[in-house]
C-alpha cells in the first residue's frame, strides 16, 4: 500500500507504471475468467452427457464411453508432447502473446463448432473437442507464463489466487446459465439448447481475453549465448536438449515437478471421478450436479484465503496444508452413505481446490527463470496431463479388482502422501537463487 510520503515524492511516470501494472494483474486474472468456461461445460458438464445421449445416440452406452474416453486421451497426449517444445520456441523468438493468441483461437473455434454437432455425429464432436481441448490447454501454457513477469515476488501468491476465484466465479455462472437453460427448456428443446450453450462459451471466452490482448505486454526477450544464429525450432530443440542437460541445476524445481505430478494426480482424480462415484452410490443428479456448482462458488473466498495464507505462513506450508486436507477428504470419501455426506464433502474440496492449484503455480512461478518460463510452464502443463489419466487409472484397477469404488477413493492416499512427502525436501529457495543467477547472468 503506498504510503502519504511516497505519493508526495511520486512522479508522474510513477504513477502511469503503477496503474499499468493494476492493469495488467486486472487483464491477467480476467484470462481466468474468460477461459473457465470451457472447463466447467465442455469438459466437465454439458458436453460429455450430450456426447453421450446425443452425438452417440446411434452407438452402444459402452462404445460412447470408451470414445469420449480415446478423445480426452488424445487431446491430452497431443498437448503434453507439444507444451514444452512450443514453450521453448515462445521463449526464444519472444513471441509468448502471439503463441497465446494462436492458442486462444484454435480453442474458441473448435468450441464454436461444437455447435455444429447433432444426432450421431461423434466423430465430429471429438475432432471438434480436441481442436478446442488443445486450444484451451496449450493457450494455458502460455497464460501461465506471463504470471512471473507481471507480478512482483512479494505479491505472485495473491494474484495467483485471484485468478483461480475469478475463474471459479466466471466459470461456475456460465455453468449455471447453461444448465438452466438446458433444464428448464422444453424438451424438443433441450437439445438446441445444449448446442447455444458451446456456442456461448466461444463468445464468452473470446471477449473476455481481450483484456488481456491490450494490458499485457509481451516480455522482454532474453536469448541465450550461441543462440543468435538459430531459427525457432533448432533453437527450441537446443534449450530443452540443455535443460535435459543441466537436470541437476534445476534440481530443486523438477523436484517440485514430480511432486506436483504426485499431489496432482489425487487433486485431479477427485475432480473426475466425483460426480460418477456419487451416481455409483445412488445419489440423485441433483446432488451430484448442485454439489459442482456449490464447488465453483464456495472455492472462490477460499482461493484468496489461500492467496494470504501463502503471505503469512509461507506458500509451500500452505500447499502441504491443503495436501493434508485432500488426504483426510480421500479417507472420507470411503465412509460415504448419504447424499448430505457428499455435499459436505464437496464442500471441504472447495475449501482446497483453488487454493492448492493457484499456489503451486505461483511457487513454481517463483522457482523458474524468468527468460525460460514458457518452457518450463510446458513442462508444469505436461505434469498436469499426465495427472488427469493416471488417478483416474489407479481409481478405475482399484474399483475393478474390488467390486465397488470405495477403497478407489482411498487408494488416492498415496499420491497425497508421496506428493506431499517430496514437497516437503524442496528446497526452494535454492531454486529461486538459481534463477535468479541466470537472469542476472543473461541481463
């Protein structure tokens, strides 16, 4: 907060900086915002039951699943194989927002097509689900980057945390409007309705980022020694190949790597599989959907909750805080009998979910170089993928080797303790010196 004093001694040009710099935090949170949406009722909600019921209509309920299944495992291979080589090639041709911007229109028009998918076309409505899944995913990669270029040390916790609630808030009413259309709708309507809904999530998503596009300035490019002669892609090839290389340089922050990798996969997997595992033990729609949208909105104060809590106690304390709650909601889980017990436990997810993801992407944001944080946020989206299929894998041999899934939410345990464990030895402020020596070394 400035002070009475500093605000006498200010100059003009103080002052435009400062406000440029609100701006852009502003411009960057509201990505989170604009984006959300995608995630909320393409991948979580809407679309995969209208995959289900109608793309697939003409196919068996099993062949539907395993489909939807192939295409999220494609989009996600596809985005974990090209985060890191693109991030590099971003870095070094300084070309972060035009890569963004790439990204951002793939994802909106694969979305928009969406819009296009009727009775049976499954085939469609996977390309047009990956088109929009890598869209969405790679613009991420470059989303994040710009986050230790933005905001000061001191602050990257809280604004951070800020994107995550805007992302709950923006993401949770879209959701809201969208199913209220879709329920409320007559049903020879419903369909339609499903379609106007991927068709307002493009529209949403584009506007929103334009704040973005004005506010957030391209970072200053740093290229490394013997780089000056190389084009784009031998240079990407060389800064991963020397990354590889240099491993034990970076050994705190790939250290993180896979201990985010770790918690990840248990965070991750409750977030999938919660609403299925509801309808496995019986409970209503109502309860399953409701305790989603519950999620979206309690997550918000909590997100900046944590955004302090990083402030006063530390960040990676407060990560291991969240990680040990996540463990004790994976034991819960098992003890599930009645449809108010999955409300309450929703509601202890939305007190960590945002909290813990925003976190660990402000630490990591603080651990890596600044000149290389395309690169290495590839690296952060790739354990984010792998994440999304390996839970779901444990949860799904545990749940067919027992009959039923819940010892599957349990056998979520061991990625809290191992991830949370391995957090613990990370020595991070070793890791920001490091950084911090090579952005001084490249000045």
């Amino acid at each position: 907060m400035t002070t009475f004093k500093e605000m006498l001694y200010e100059t003009p040009k103080d002052r435009l900086e400062k406000e440029n710099h609100r701006k852009a935090i502003r411009a960057w949170t509201m990505y989170d915002w604009a984006n959300s949406v995608f995630a909320t009722t393409i991948m979580a909600a809407v679309l995969p039951v209208y995959y289900s019921s109608v793309a697939s209509a003409n196919l068996k309920p099993a062949e539907a699943t395993s489909n939807w299944a192939f295409t999220t495992t494609i989009a996600l291979v596809l985005v974990a194989i090209l985060s890191p080589i693109l991030g590099a090639m971003a870095d070094f041709t300084g070309a972060k927002k035009r890569f963004f911007t790439t990204f951002v229109f793939l994802g909106v028009t694969g979305t928009a097509l969406l819009f296009l998918v009727s009775t049976g076309d499954w085939l469609l409505a996977s390309f047009f689900y990956i088109l929009g899944s890598i869209g969405f995913s790679g613009a991420n990669v470059f989303y994040d980057s710009f986050l230790p270029h933005i905001a000061r040390p001191d602050e990257i916790d809280q604004v951070s945390a800020r994107g995550y609630a805007m992302g709950y808030l923006g993401g949770g009413l879209m959701l809201a409007v969208n199913l209220g259309m879709i329920l409320f709708a007559p049903e020879n309507l419903t369909e339609m309705m499903s379609r106007l809904s991927f068709l307002m999530v493009s529209v949403w998503w584009l506007i929103f980022t334009i704040p973005l596009w004005r506010n957030v300035k391209e970072p200053t490019r740093r290229i490394q020694p013997g780089e000056e002669n190389f084009n784009p892609i031998q240079a990407s090839f060389r800064r991963l190949i020397n990354t590889f290389k240099d491993i034990k340089k970076y050994r705190e922050l790939m250290k993180f790597i896979v201990a985010f990798w770790l918690y990840n996969n248990g965070i991750g997997t409750i977030i999938f599989m919660a609403t299925i595992y509801g309808t496995e033990l019986g409970f209503s729609s109502t309860t399953t959907i409701g305790t989603l949208l519950m999620v979206q909105f309690v997550a918000i104060p909590f997100s900046f909750l944590f955004g302090w809590l990083g402030k006063k106690i530390g960040t990676k304390r407060s990560i291991l805080i969240s990680i040990f709650i996540y463990a004790l909601i994976a034991i819960g889980g098992y003890f599930l009998m009645q449809e108010w017990h999955f409300w309450v436990l929703g509601f202890a997810v939305a007190t960590v979910q945002g909290g813990s993801q925003a976190l660990s992407r402000s630490l990591f944001g603080r651990m890596l170089p600044k000149s290389k944080s395309a690169e290495f946020y590839g690296f952060f989206s790739v354990s984010e993928k792998i994440a999304g299929t390996v839970g779901p894998l444990l949860f799904g041999l545990v749940s067919r080797l027992m009959g039923n899934s819940r010892l599957s939410i349990v056998s979520l345990i061991i990625f809290f303790i191992l991830g949370g464990l391995l957090l613990y030895f990370v020595r991070e402020n070793d890791a920001i010196a490091i950084a911090e020596q090579e952005e001084i070394a490249l000045a």
